[in-house]
C-alpha cells in the first residue's frame, strides 16, 4: 500500500509555472463540472490556494451541506469526504487520493465500538468527527475540535458519555466541561508526538509569543496550565480567528504544519512557527494539484456510503451541526 505522501516541492521557477498552468486547468475544469473545490487546512499550499474553501473539520461539513454544486472535490481524508457523502447524498463526492486516510479514524471499529457500548448500557456515545461513517452510525452525537466542548454540555449531566476516539482530546474535554467522561483509548499520530516537554521549548525560547494547540495534541491538557501565560486550546479555524484578533504578533502553533500556510498568507504582518517541524500528516499531504485535476477529468475517486449507514450516521452529524 502506498502510504507515503509526494515529496514536498522545491519553489523552483520551473515548477511555479507548472503550478500555475495547473492552477488555470483545474479552475476550467471546475467551472465547466459545475464542481467546488473543499480544503482542510492541513493540505499542501498550492491545494489550497486552488479551492473554493479552505477551513477546519466543522467549516467543512457545513460548506459541503449548503453547497448547489454538483460535484465536490474533497481535498482532504477519507472520513471527511464521507461525511460531506453523507451530509449530500444527491451529490458526487471525490477524493483525489484513495489512500488519505486518518491514523485516528483507524483507532476504532464498528464492532469495537458495539462491544464497547454493550458494556456501558445507557450511556451517550460522542464520536469525534475523525472517525468511520460505520462508527458515525453507531453514535449519538458527533464533534469537532470546533464544538466538542458545546455538544457535551448539551447532554443532560445525569448521562454516562462515552467519546472516542482520541483519548488526549477527551482529556482535555474533561478538564474544560468539568465532566467524567468514558474515553477510547485512541490518538492520532502527529499530534500526539507533540508532548508536554515541547511546552518547554516554547517557555525557554519564545515566551512572548502565544501558542496555540490542537486539542489532540499529547500536551493539549497540560498546556491548559499555561493558559494565564498564552497558551489556548483551539480548532485549526479557531486559531485563524484567535491570531487576527489577538494583539500579539508573534505565534508558536502545536498542530499539523499546513496550518501555517493560511495562518501567513491571512496575516502577512504577524510571525508563525510550528512548536514541531516535523507534525506533518502523510495522508494530508497526499492530495497534489496534479492529483486534483485528474479526479475531476476521471470523475475519480467516487466515496458513497450505503444508505442505511448514512442515514443513521447522519442523525449524529446534524445533531452536531445543529449545535455549534
Ligand atoms: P480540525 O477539526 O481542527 O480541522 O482538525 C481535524 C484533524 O484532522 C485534526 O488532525
Ligand atoms: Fe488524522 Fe492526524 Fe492526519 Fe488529522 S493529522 S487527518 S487526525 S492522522
């Protein structure tokens, strides 16, 4: 199985040419189909800047939801597109690459997940967004990194709540809802290399700067100590937000590194360095602009997901929508 992303590209003259006759034939190809282009804010630059949105897990959902297209190209990983197929069943959902798929979303099974549940009879099941459209039915509620904090204050504080998969999100769900909840033992790969020792970096070399953490991240629950010192614990679209209207100019950002590319090219007059240079998502990173054209001249790859599947799984997704 071919797991590993394209190399990241040298800025040569050569290959911004390239970018750019890219860049025209995809927008052709995107007006003819009558197609939108969705990007997380993890994906290559040049993918970005080729969409029609870019945004976090949340942002997403809800554009692939309102959208008239025909068509969405979802520049993303595999659970996202599923949930964009669910949220539009009457639509055409493609994802350049078939292998983008998700470490976290990989933690847990359907049938982990109803074992799980037939040992805790009653309870209310959470599933973070980055999971399987299988797991999605299987649950009540849905979340994002956006709202996971609203959705479980939405639930009576009499019920027993399960949430998976990631156990360091759930974690920090706990400390800032001020509930027990019953965690999955799940992480995702890059962010949960992203430990509570890299906060000293931070504190030793830059600690005039904010910094701003993915929930998921290894440190996201020890960072909340820091808070009186900077440090917030935010969505990827939720950073975004933060850093414009902050006053301070200078960020350290513990996320997957694509982040930076809109953190800069939004606030051109303000400074942003990953906490970690090395939390890179392969499956993120598999989407290239040659990739996304030739899945809208291929119509390739189609991502269904059987319809009694998609109709539960879309109860927990607009439960989520619903909320926040
Ligand atoms: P966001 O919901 O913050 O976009 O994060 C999605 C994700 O995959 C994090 O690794
Ligand atoms: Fe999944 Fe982690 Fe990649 Fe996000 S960064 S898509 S959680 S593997």
């Amino acid at each position: 199985m071919a797991l590993e992303a394209a190399p990241i590209e040298f800025d040569s003259p050569d290959r911004r040419r390239e970018i750019s006759a890219l860049r025209a034939e995809i927008r052709a190809l995107v007006t003819a189909k009558g197609a939108v282009i969705l990007a997380h804010n993890y994906q290559r630059p040049e993918v970005q800047d080729v969409a029609d949105f870019v945004g976090d897990s949340l942002g997403l959902s809800r554009e692939a939801a309102a959208t008239g297209a025909r068509t969405i190209v979802f520049c993303g990983v595999r659970f996202m597109a599923e949930t964009a197929a669910i949220l539009s069943p009457r639509k055409t959902v493609l994802l350049p690459e078939l292998e983008a798929g998700c470490s976290l979303a990989d933690s847990i099974t359907a049938d982990e997940l109803r074992t799980w549940k037939a040992e805790h009879p009653g309870a209310v099941v959470v599933s973070y967004v980055n999971t399987s459209a299988e797991v999605k039915a299987e649950s009540d509620y849905c979340c994002t990194s956006g709202n996971a904090k609203a959705v479980i204050d939405a639930i009576p504080g009499d019920r027993e709540i399960l949430f998976l998969p990631d156990l360091f999100m759930g974690t920090w769900l706990e400390r800032v809802s001020g509930r027990k909840l019953t965690l999955w033992m799940g992480e995702c790969h890059v962010h949960a290399g992203i430990r509570p020792a890299d906060l000293e970096r931070w504190r030793a070399d830059a600690p005039d700067a904010e910094l701003l953490v993915h929930p998921e991240c290894g440190c996201s629950s020890q960072a909340m100590a820091f808070a009186g010192e900077g440090a917030r614990i935010l969505s990827t679209e939720q950073m975004v937000t933060h850093a414009k209207s902050s006053p301070t100019d200078h960020f350290l950002v513990a996320t997957e590194t694509g982040i930076l590319h809109r953190l800069r090219s939004e606030m051109p007059e303000k400074r942003f360095d990953p906490l970690r240079e090395d939390a890179i998502c392969r499956y993120m990173k598999m989407t290239t602009l040659e990739s996304v054209r030739d899945s809208l001249v291929r119509d390739q790859h189609v991502i269904t997901v059987a319809e009694e599947t998609a109709l539960r799984a879309r109860r927990a997704i607009e439960r989520m929508v619903a909320i926040g």
